[in-house]
C-alpha cells in the first residue's frame, strides 16, 4: 500500500503518546474507520487498536509510533516482526491489515521501496532483518512463511507519517453531514431525474452534480426484417462476416441500416420482409429498449475497436495494451481550455532499481444503460492490472491492487469527472461544441441516419460534492483527445 505523509516535516521528534493516538484515531474515524476494540480489550491482541469498515469482513489492526520509526531500529524490527508472524499465523480470510502511524518515518526512501514500490529484493533484505531481531517463536513462523504471503502482508499495510497539527487540520476539513433526503414520492423522483430535478427538490442553496450518464439521440427511423436464422450463432458461423450494429430478437434482425446491397446483414434475412419503424414509438415500449440497448453497445465495440482499445470480458473494461516501443507508456493528449494534459492510459510500475513490478492500464467500461425508462451512455472509469503489460491480472492479485488505486483520493474529488469527460471525448471526439457529440454510427460513409451522444446529465442538489476545494468545472467542458501519441502507438 502507499506511503503518505500527512503535513509538513517537523523539528521535534517526540510528542505525547496518548494525545497522538487520540489525534489519529480522530482522523481515522472520519475516513470511516470504526475502532471495536484495544489492547487490553481480548487476550493475544497486541495492537494498539483494532479497527473495521463498513462491507469489509477484516480488520485493520493499528500501531501508533508517536515518535521517530526506522526500519533499522532493532526494537522496531522486533515488534514489526510479531505482526508478520501474527499475520502468517492466521486464515487467509482472517488475516488483519497493518496500520502503522508514524510521528517521524527516518529513512522515507527505504519505506517507500518496501511499503509502496513493493520492491523484491528490499523486502528480502527487511524479512531476513525481521528474523534476525524475531523472538524465537515468531521467528519459526517467518521462516516457514510462503514468500507469497509474506509479500502479501507488505502490500496491504497502509504506513502514514504525521504531526499533530497536520492531525488536528485534517480533522476540520472533514465535509459536514449531508442533509436528510428530501420527502418526495417514487413517482415525483422518476419525473425529477427525466427533468434534471427543475423543480422538484426544495429550493435551498444548490450545487451541480455532474453525472456519469450521457444522453442518446437515436436515428428516426429502425429497420426490421424476418430473419433466415435462428439465432446470432447460426448466423456468424454461416458467414462469417463483420456485420454492422444489430440485434436478432423474436425471430427479427433489428438495425438502424438499410437493407441495401451494401448492408452485409442483407443475407441474414427473408427476402420482402423488410419494415420501416418510428425509433421513438418503438422505444415506447419498455421491452423494446433491450433491442437498443445492445445496437449501441455493439456501435461502441466498434468506435473502440477503431481506435484499437482492447476489451476485457471479465470487467467489461476498454483498455489498451502496453507499446512495445520505447518506454511501453501509451499516453493520450487532452486539453481543457488553456493547459495541455496528458493522461497516461497504461504504465509500469518500477521498483526502485528500475525493475518492472507490474503495469496499470488506465480504463473505462462504456455502456449503454436504462434508467428510468431511457437508454444512457454510462462511462465509469477504473484500472486494470497485468504482469507484462498484456495478460491481466485476476483473482486476489488483482482485487489487492485495485483497492490500492481506488482511494478516496481518486474516486471522490475531480479526478473522476476528468476520467468521464476524457473516455467521452476520447472515444466521441466529433465534437459539434463541448457539450454535444455527433457521430455516424456504422460502417457504410454514405449512411445519412447518425447515432449522437449528447450533453453530460446533471442534477440540481443541496449538498456541495466539491466544497471543500474550489473547480473550474467550466474548464473541463472543452476536452479534445490529441490521438498523435496513440496512432504512434497503433503503428507501432
């Protein structure tokens, strides 16, 4: 896990041990930390304080330094030493996560190889210090300990150094309690969100919460025909064609192309069967979305296709592969208004000797979704992980990175609207003006139906989502995807 200092660094090196710990429980409660038990409460539990989550079944168990820590302190290396034979001596599903809160950490670099960069070779080095300065009992259980496990017990203990006003100003900065759910009736909520809450919630000092959901023009018109297959399986192992965006539902091929001689999908159906359907009354009908729904899912397989984004089946998630030139790194351009960015969509992760530990691929799950009875865009940004920069990870290999990189600090300020807006203006970069997309949805260039993804849905609300810093939001609305770095990658 991380390493994080809270603060600036301080002269002292010393302060009082009760009201430090006092101090930092105070800060940890308000990061949703519930403390359930100390010390002294159960026999055999030697930490300072014994903590939970809300949905986590394990604990996070706390050591409070309230002073100077070094990871060649043999008094150190002793009482560290217990946690990791207490953690190998446990169930799997057991298994607590360390807290360590430091007053002073003295050699930062050397934690941050072992603690953050999980760096091999500096973790061998600390095991075989661990042992050395190990009581004889918890020495035997290291020893016998899976370098796996022993790997694992680094990667999930969270270290922070910090100094009591640090402490105290965190604290105040936590948000107030949101204020109660405003009474109104499921009917009236439903006909608030298709009306972007005008009128509905009560008139008080508002704030805009900007959603992840973008709204869908379709064409006027939907073609449907008999089909001459049974199901979709039939149909590709038959032809084997790149067909355009389309749904076989009820025995009908469903799509927004025409039936012509240049519509591949002309061949998967009866012969004089074709009709012509209003998109708008067809969508009337709730059951009819799902039609729909998967036409725009495949539509944007194919955009992503295009722009060479893979596409992970066990998280539904579009990401690219590592470049197999130069550094590996794909990064992308974007531009708010004044300031270019760059975004980094996949990268490795080194070790402090410059080895590879493994490789973050920055991505997206973009999906057509129904809420309220309409169709979205729904863009919800996440990270992936592999080895290589190719093969992902699965399983708890995985899941242990994945809360590593969804912190708080990423999912719960603007770095988050940033990621929907830039997968938006990525994928749909035809913009018309910041806050409309317009594309041609198929294949065939003299189509002149177009599928359109239009403005971000926001919501009028009471609570603040961002009072505790000020955003230029109005910056964000101008996002442009500079593909010269990626068509370097595609060519590569």
């Amino acid at each position: 896990m991380p390493l994080e200092r809270i603060g600036k660094q301080r002269e002292s090196l010393t302060v009082n041990s009760e009201e430090y710990q006092k101090q930092f429980l105070r800060y940890l409660h308000a990061r949703q930390y519930y403390s359930v038990k100390a010390s002294s409460d159960v026999e055999g539990t030697f930490a300072d304080v014994v903590l939970t989550r809300k949905m986590e079944k394990r604990e996070y168990w706390l050591e409070i330094k309230a002073t100077q820590v070094s990871l060649r302190d043999k008094d150190f290396l002793k009482q560290l030493a217990k946690y990791l034979a207490k953690y190998l001596s446990l169930q799997p599903d057991k298994r607590f996560k360390l807290i360590l809160a430091c007053y002073k950490i003295v050699d930062w670099d050397l934690f941050k190889s072992v603690f953050e960069y999980l760096d091999d070779e500096n973790i061998e080095k600390l095991v075989a210090d661990l042992i050395l300065n190990a009581e004889p009992h918890d020495r035997a259980t290291i020893e016998n300990g899976q370098p796996k496990e022993v790997h694992s017990f680094f990667e999930e203990a969270t270290v922070k150094e910090a100094d009591l006003k640090s402490l105290e100003f965190t604290e105040a900065k936590v948000a107030p309690k949101a204020p109660a759910k405003p009474s109104i009736t499921e009917a009236e909520y439903a006909d608030a969100v298709l009306n972007n809450f005008g009128d509905v919630l009560p008139t008080q000092e508002k704030d805009t919460l900007y959603m992840n959901l973008f709204s869908i023009e379709f064409p006027a018109k939907l073609f449907a025909a008999r089909s001459a297959y049974a199901s979709e399986s039939e149909m590709y192992a038959d032809t084997s064609t790149n067909f355009p965006p389309h749904k076989l539902s009820n025995g009908k091929v469903f799509t927004f192309e025409k039936f012509d001689a240049e519509n591949s999908l002309s061949r998967t159906i009866v012969p004089r069967t074709v009709e012509t359907l209003d998109t708008d009354q067809f969508a009337e009908n709730e059951v009819n979305l799902d039609v729909l729904k998967t036409i725009v899912n495949r539509w944007i397989r194919k955009v992503c296709e295009s722009k060479n984004l893979q596409y992970d089946r066990r998280t539904g998630t579009h990401y690219y592969h590592r470049k197999w030139s130069g550094s590996g790194i794909v990064i992308a351009k974007w531009k708010p208004k004044v300031r270019i960015s760059v975004r980094e969509l996949t990268r490795p992760m080194k070790a402090s000797d410059g080895r590879v530990n493994y490789w973050v691929h920055r991505g997206a799950k973009i999906a057509a979704r129904e809420f309220a009875g309409r169709l979205y865009v729904q863009i919800r940004p996440r990270f992936l992980f592999s080895w290589d920069g190719i093969t992902l990870m699965e399983g708890s290999d995985a899941d242990i990175r994945d809360r590593k990189f969804r912190k708080s600090i990423y999912n719960r300020n603007p770095n988050q609207l940033y990621d929907v807006r830039f997968w938006c203006r990525h994928i749909f970069p035809e913009s018309e003006n910041p806050s409309i997309v317009s594309l041609v949805a198929f294949t065939n260039p003299k189509y002149e139906q177009s599928l359109r993804i239009f403005e971000q849905n926001n919501l009028e609300c009471e609570r603040k989502p961002n009072e505790d810093q000020e955003v230029d939001v109005e910056a964000l609305d101008a996002i442009e995807s500079n593909s010269e770095q990626l068509s370097d990658f595609m060519e590569g």
